[in-house]
C-alpha cells in the first residue's frame, strides 16, 4: 500500500503546492489535494479546515498546508482536535517539530521557503519520527488539555 498524505494551499501557495505534489508522488506517496486548484483568491480558512479534518479524523496521517506565511494555515489547523500543527521554514523546525511535538501537519511559508528548501523541508519532515520520553508526556498533556475545551 502507497504511503498517503493529504495536501491544501490558497493561492498563494498554489506554485509550491503544485510542485509538492509531483514531489511526494515521485516519492511514493499518494497525494490527495483538497484544494486550492487555481491561483485564483481564495480564503485560506476554508481549505485549511479541509486537510486538517481529515488528519483529525484519521483518513490521512499527515498533511502539509501552504500559504504565503503559513501562519493562518496553521492556525486554522490547530482547531482541529489531535492536530499540531507547525510553520516550519527551516529544516531544523521541521526535524524538531516531529521529534518533540509529534507535528502531523507541516505548514509551509511561500513566501519564505524556495522549491528546493520546501524539498527538504518536507523530506526531513516526513523521515523524522518523534521522540518520545518527555516529549511524548508533554504531547498528551496537549491532547489532555485540548479535551478540557
């Protein structure tokens, strides 16, 4: 069975979205897009909530998200209960991010992050399995804390 992960963008970061995707599937990886499908404006919102729900929800393990920043992806992702999300525009953010935080969707900064980095951005990212230990008593104190709202 084909490694799966999901992918969304806004326009903003439709260019990368597009070159990630033939990326992941090069890789092995069956991508399933949910949205953005043209450059045109789009609310960033909207196809943020799509990916993370289905991470959420346990249809995909992982997912990626971009925008120009990359902060409002992020922030719309980490409504979703059991999702952590991180803006990693580096790959040492993206390798601790997973080691201590367990993240199981990467949000991508266009704006900040050229093809090539968003390669190994996102190849570190996916290599990288969390650490456990102390970390991983400080992700269920998250996943505690998230079920007091």
């Amino acid at each position: 069975m084909a490694k799966r992960i999901t992918i969304g963008s806004d326009h903003g970061g439709f260019k990368l979205k597009e070159l990630l995707k033939k990326f992941l599937t090069k890789k092995g990886y069956m991508v399933k897009d949910l949205g953005t499908h043209t450059d045109a404006p789009c609310d960033y919102p909207i196809v943020g909530y799509k990916v993370a729900k289905s991470v959420s929800a346990g249809t995909f393990k992982r997912g990626i998200l971009i925008c120009k920043t990359g902060i409002g992806m992020a922030i719309i992702a980490n409504k979703l209960p059991g999702v952590r999300s991180a803006v990693c525009n580096n790959i040492a953010q993206a390798k601790t991010s997973r080691l201590h935080n367990d993240t199981n969707v990467l949000s991508l900064a266009a704006k900040f992050v050229n093809s090539n980095k968003a390669k190994k951005i996102v190849n570190t990212w996916l290599a990288t399995e969390a650490e456990g230990h102390r970390h991983k008593r400080r992700v269920n104190q998250i996943n505690q804390l998230e079920k007091k709202r």
